[in-house]
C-alpha cells in the first residue's frame, strides 16, 4: 500500500472510530441532506448529535443551509445517521474531502445512502417546489474522487450502469402514491459552481438530456458505488434554470423553497426508511 493509500485510509478510519464511539447503534441508513434540509434532523427520536468539529479530518461548512453535523437517532422507528452539511468542490475542497463522509459511513457499516439536494430545473414543465426522483446522472465536474491510489474497500472500476438502485427506486414511486406527494423522475447534472449557469450552458445540458441540474451528489455517488453501497436521490427544484425563465437566482430563493417543500420530502425519506 502506498503512503498516499495508507493515509487517506487512516483519514478514514479516524473519522469513523470518533463517529462509532458516539452511536449506540450503526443504521444500515445514512441520509445527506441538501441545502435547507437540516430541519429532517428534527423529526428523529433521540438524536445524538455530532459536530463535524469533533470529528477528525472534517472541516467546517461555509454554505448558508447547511448545519455541518452529523445526527444519529430514529427516523419511523429505524435507526438512522444524518449528514446535516455538505463538503462542496466549489469551496476549494479536493474530491476526496467531498466524499469523506460517505466513506466513513461505509467504513462504519451503512448499506443504503440516501441524498437530497437543491436543483434548478431545466425541464420546461418543472415548476419551482416540483420533487424529483434522480434516475441517472451526468458528472460534468470532471472530478472523480477515485483517482489515485484504489482504497482498502473500494472497486478500482465501479459499474455505473445503475448508480440509483432500481429497486429503491421503485419503493420511492410507490411510497410516493401511497402518501399522494407528487414525484417526477429524470436526469440530474452535477457542475463545479459556485456560480449559476449562463442560459448557454443550461441549454447545453437539456440537449445532453439533463433535467435538473445542481452542485452536489454525483461525486458522493461515485464513492458510494465504489464502496457497494446502495443509492437513491431526489432532487427540490428550488427555481427554474438561467434562461427558462427571466427570473433572477439567488441562493436565499433556494433556501426558501427547499424549506417550503421540505414536509413532502420528509415523508417520501421517512416512508423508504420505515420501509426498508
């Protein structure tokens, strides 16, 4: 094993001893949640909350939205971790620190990640507030956390053919029907940001049959396949993508909106947990 190996995996298990040495219980279930998502965290039955400044090798987060803790209780009687604040490329982290703490779930023992994250939407007919199922991704970050030397644990060349597991997939439509939240499903593109997109590039993305596009979650995947670790995705589209619309973005509309849809998100997380 290289030094570079080694230390990125002593990074690793350090983070999650500090992390297992203050749960009762590992969830097979860990949540990321998206900007303006931190209030799921009050929905768990005895959290226990752990501050990214407790936990070695995690930095603090700079983005309005996101709380930067990670919060282990019960979700519909299941046990669960959330990801409450998430490490963004665009604010100068390395890929590998972006996929930290999905590394340390599976070190821990997660079997399932579950992410939630804010969206512009490009598809004509996705109105602020819509919910979106992510069936596929386009990484146009050209960022890949899995450059370098391969991990204890983890696939050198990870299958992408089903980043969203079918079958989750599949439990999320049907939990959707039975609590009458409406879900749309498409194509999410992840971009480096910070900066929205010119109504070009948004145009660029429709023709390569993205649907919704943000700047978070493609790169967690990645790891998370390569790591064997189940996926499943939505997306809040928080406002319509530069040029759909004349509108102006502004990342205190996001917020908003995303708080404002939050309660239908919450139940189609909580309806796959309890169901899982």
């Amino acid at each position: 094993m290289s030094e570079e190996s080694a230390g990125a995996g002593d990074r690793i298990a350090a983070a999650a001893r500090a992390v297992g040495e203050r749960l009762e219980r590992i969830p097979e279930v860990a949540i990321v949640l998206g900007s303006g998502m931190g209030l799921l965290a009050d929905r768990l039955t005895r959290p226990r909350r752990i501050p990214y400044a407790e936990i070695p090798h995690f930095p603090r987060t700079t983005v309005v939205g996101h709380q930067g803790e990670l919060v282990a209780g019960s979700l519909g009687g299941a046990p669960v971790l959330l990801q409450s604040g998430r490490f963004h490329l665009y604010e100068g982290h390395p890929p590998e620190t972006v996929a930290l703490p999905v590394r340390v779930f599976a070190e821990l023992g997660v079997k399932t990640l579950l992410l939630t994250n804010a969206a512009g939407g490009i598809r004509r007919g996705f109105a602020r507030g819509v919910l979106m199922l992510i069936a596929d991704h386009v990484n146009l970050t050209f960022r890949n956390p899995l450059i370098g030397q391969t991990l204890p644990g983890e696939e050198r060349f990870p299958d992408m053919s089903n980043p969203y597991d079918p079958e989750l997939r599949a439990l999320a439509r049907e939990v959707a029907k039975r609590r009458r939240v409406t879900l749309e499903e498409g194509v999410y593109i992840q971009v480096l940001g910070p900066s929205y997109e010119t109504p070009a590039e948004i145009r660029m993305a429709e023709r390569m049959g993205a649907d919704a596009i943000g700047m978070s979650t493609a790169v967690e995947v990645i790891v998370a396949r390569a790591r064997g670790l189940r996926c499943l995705a939505f997306s809040t589209i928080s406002n319509p993508a530069a040029g759909t619309t004349h509108e102006r973005l502004d990342h205190a509309e996001v917020i908003a909106t995303t708080r404002e849809v939050a309660g239908q998100l919450e139940q189609l997380v909580e309806g796959v947990v309890t169901a899982l």
